[in-house]
C-alpha cells in the first residue's frame, strides 16, 4: 500500500498496487488457522484482523484508482484539480 496507494498517486502506481492488492486477496483463501482452542487464541485473532485488513486495503486502492481527481488528501499527480462537476 505505501508503495502504491501513497499520498501522492499516479494510475501507475495504483493499477499495479489494484493488480498486487488482487492478489494478495486471492492468496489469502491459502490462509488455514491450525490452533483450534476458544481462549487466547493469538492465531485467529490474527487471521481475522489480516482478513480486515485486507479488504480495507483492497477497497481503498481500488476507489482511489477510479477516482480520477485530486481531493484533500486523497492526491493524484497525473489529476492535479478537483472534478466538482463529476465527483
């Protein structure tokens, strides 16, 4: 995500980082929790927050590609204006 969804954007960057983003997603269902107990399981709790993240990161990188405007943080080099009219 730093490397392709950072502050500064280009559509470069970010179809490749939709591209590497899609799969990393696609891996994820290679994913198996092997430690089966209910208490303190450090295991699953990790691969449930891995999945969230996943997904946020996933939604965030595929909405700044197809927003084709700069808008307070959200800054594409290659749309260096706001797009009010369409946005």
């Amino acid at each position: 995500m730093q490397d392709n969804a950072a502050v500064y954007r280009t559509q470069e960057t970010l179809a490749l980082g939709k591209k590497l983003i899609d799969e990393t997603v696609q891996s994820f269902n290679d994913v198996k929790v092997t430690d089966r107990s209910l208490i303190w399981n450090t295991d699953l709790i990790e691969t449930l927050e891995l999945r969230n993240l996943l997904g946020n990161a996933a939604t965030t990188i595929h909405a700044a590609e197809a927003r084709k405007e700069s808008r307070g943080a959200h800054a594409r080099e290659d749309f260096k204006e706001r797009d009010d009219v369409n946005w």
